[in-house]
C-alpha cells in the first residue's frame, strides 16, 4: 500500500473550517484513500473514504485532486470534540488498514 | 456501521500471568482484527482473526505470545501471555463487515487498556 505523509500538527478554531493534508504521491488506481481519527482513550473511529470522486458525508468532505496524490479532510466546522488524532490511510480494499503517526488536530476557542 | 464491544475496558496484571481480552459484534462480519497500540505511539496490527481456521499473525508477533479464537462470525478473542511490563498497551478489536458500498472499511472497538505490573 502507498505511503502518506500528514503534518504532525495542526490547530483550528472552533467553528472554522479544519483542513487537513495528506500527500500520497504513490498512490496506485486500485488504492482507496481513508481517513479515520482516535479522540483520547477512544477506538479509532472511520470518516470517510474516496477512491477518485469527491465525497462528502455528514462528518466530513474529502476533496482529492485529480491525480490522486494528495487530499484533503474538510471538517467545515470545527468544534473543541473534533480534537483528535487524524490518520490518512491509503489501501486497497482487500488489503489490511495500516496506521501511520497521523496529524494531531487541536480546536481551540 | 457495526457496534464492536470489548471486556475488559481495563486491567491491571502482575508479570507472568495471562489476561483474554473479548470482542464482541452486533452482528456477523467477515473479517476480525486485533491491533495494539503502546503508549503514545500509532496503532500496530498483531493479527487477522479467521473464523474457522488459525489467526494470521503480523511479523513481529506469535501465536505462543498472542493466542487468538474466533469460534463464531460475531466473537473473538485475543489473550496476552507471560506478561511483561513491555505488553502494557492498549488492545484493540476490529471488524469488517461483508456489507457496503465498494471499499467499505473497519469499525473499531472502545480498546482494553492494559497495564502490566
């Protein structure tokens, strides 16, 4: 499965929109781009996930550029319970779900 | 999505002893998967868990050390042998349900905090 890379921090005020990058420039065409987060103490928890198109769910959009070597998690507005650490995950569907270091979000007031 | 629960939530064991960790879906899944997570650091698949034949192990980690059952579609468990205070960590249940859309993924458990004394 492809690498990414993500910053290792971000912060975000409440009720502004948090966007989060991930770079995932070997990604091959049968690879999915995942996007999970883990709040403290909590089980990682899925968001969303976009082979190509962009996708937008009740949580979260994933905008992924046209040649699908970066993308973007948009939570259109932040609250103080989005703090968590996001991973991006690239994957084929069959393949197993591999965690990297991710991008610790703070939302502040 | 699938509801995962784990017991126990947390423990507490002295070195040399045994602790089985349950996971339990709400409903039938394919596919079942035991990850840990140390402190402060990423999560680290130890394993598949097959219904009906031996876990897959991930490199790194033995079925000696991490003996794991799946007797049915809904339940597995994952027990942590010999215990040092290296296997403190957080334990976590995965699964996969057949349902969905193409490329469907994985519901985690809450995760059993472990602590080894």
């Amino acid at each position: 499965d492809a690498k990414t890379t993500q910053p290792t921090s971000m912060d975000c005020a409440e009720g502004r929109a948090a966007n989060l990058p991930c770079n995932h420039s070997t990604i091959s065409g049968n690879e999915y781009v995942y996007w999970y987060r883990q709040i403290h103490s909590q089980g990682p928890q899925y968001i969303i996930h976009g082979l190509k198109n962009n996708e937008t769910n009740e949580m979260a959009s994933l905008i992924i550029t046209e040649d699908r070597k970066s993308s973007t998690l948009i939570l259109p507005h932040a609250t103080l319970r989005d703090t968590a650490v996001y991973y991006c995950i690239v994957r084929r569907t069959a393949s197993k779900l591999t965690f990297g270091t991710g991008t610790r979000l703070q939302v502040t007031l | 999505s699938a509801v995962i629960s784990q017991k126990p939530s947390r423990d507490i064991c002295q070195r040399g002893t045994s602790l089985t960790i349950q996971c339990q879906v709400d409903s039938q899944v394919t596919m079942m998967f035991w990850y840990r997570q140390q402190p402060g650091q990423s999560l680290t698949l130890i394993a598949t868990a097959n219904q009906g034949s031996e876990a897959t192990y991930e490199s790194g980690f033995v079925i000696d050390k991490f003996p794991i059952s799946r007797p049915n579609l809904t339940f597995s468990t994952l027990t942590v042998s010999n215990m040092s205070p290296e296997d403190s960590s957080i334990y976590l249940c995965s699964a996969k349900p057949p349902w969905g859309r193409l490329g469907e993924t994985q519901y985690f458990g809450p995760g059993t905090r472990l602590l080894v004394l």
